[in-house]
C-alpha cells in the first residue's frame, strides 16, 4: 500500500451554505491547512515512468507504432 500524505490546501465544504462561513473564518483567522509542494512534484513524471517500465518490461521492449 502506497502512504499518501496530504499536501494541498484544498477542503471540500460541501453544498451546505451554512458551512461557507465557518469554512471562510478559519481562513481569514490564518487557521487554514499550509500547502507544499508534494514530493517528485518535478515535472520528470515521464522520465521516471520510461526508466520503470524498461526496468519491467527491457530496455529493447518495443511498443506499438501509433
């Protein structure tokens, strides 16, 4: 299993609009979460994706032709 740690800043307040409010207090206090930037968040996504599937499937694997 995959350990997944929450780095967004996002928060779903639903359809709700008394939650709106609270949701906007909390903000507005500076009590809201502190966003990062998540790791491997480097824009070599592909890379790392090429270099893994060679290491499965060989360097000499050939894909088909579009």
């Amino acid at each position: 299993m995959t350990n997944i740690q929450a780095t967004g800043t996002n928060e779903l307040i639903g359809t709700d609009p008394a939650k709106l409010a609270p949701a906007l207090a909390r903000l507005m206090a500076g009590q809201w979460k502190k966003g990062a930037i998540p790791p491997l968040w480097d824009g070599k996504a592909a890379e790392r994706i090429v270099q893994h599937l060679e290491r499965v499937l060989g360097r000499n694997a050939q894909f088909p032709q579009r």
